[in-house]
C-alpha cells in the first residue's frame, strides 16, 4: 500500500507492536513517525517500511483535519485518537443479529 504524508500507519514490529503513527516523511525505505506524545513531530521516530503498516486512505480522511505545516503535537494525537476509537469500532462492530 502507498504511503501518505500525515497518512496513519501501524507498527508491526518492535517493542512498538500496534502503535499507531503518523508518517512524517519518507526516504529510501525508511519511514519517520510521530504520534504526537513519545514522538513529536520535531523528533520522529525512524522505522524500516517492512515494519509498517500503512492504513487505507479513507481512514485518513476520515480523522484528519489538517494536514501539512498546520499540523501539531495536539492535533496529531487528537487524529490518532480518532483512529484508534474508529478501529475499535470496527473491530467490535461484528454485525449479525
């Protein structure tokens, strides 16, 4: 899946597992994320792109409000926030009767 600036993506290796980010920027295989919290946006962490996994986009538009250099520490925590509660949503949003 292709990568997006301020796009959400997970984690899925390290002691990091099934955190959510926000990437940064991209460069040779290697992605910078922050969430805002342990790592702000003026020191992202550096991760291997094998070890991400980068959400649809639809979820990006979903939570995002801003994007680019309006982007803060806060806002960013607050579109990652929404991820999260949308992904547990979904994920207990089972259907059925």
């Amino acid at each position: 899946m292709r990568c997006r600036l301020y796009g959400i993506a997970e984690s899925s290796a390290g002691h990091d597992k099934g955190r959510l980010y926000a990437v940064t920027d991209v460069s040779d295989g290697i992605v910078f994320l922050a969430d805002g919290r342990r790592r702000k946006l003026s020191a992202p962490k550096k991760k291997n792109a094998k070890h991400v996994i980068f959400l649809p986009d639809g979820e990006f538009r979903a939570v995002s409000g801003k994007t680019g250099d309006g982007m803060t520490d806060a806002a960013l925590r607050r579109m990652l926030a929404a991820a999260r509660e949308r992904r547990k949503y979904a994920d207990n949003d089972q259907g059925g009767t």
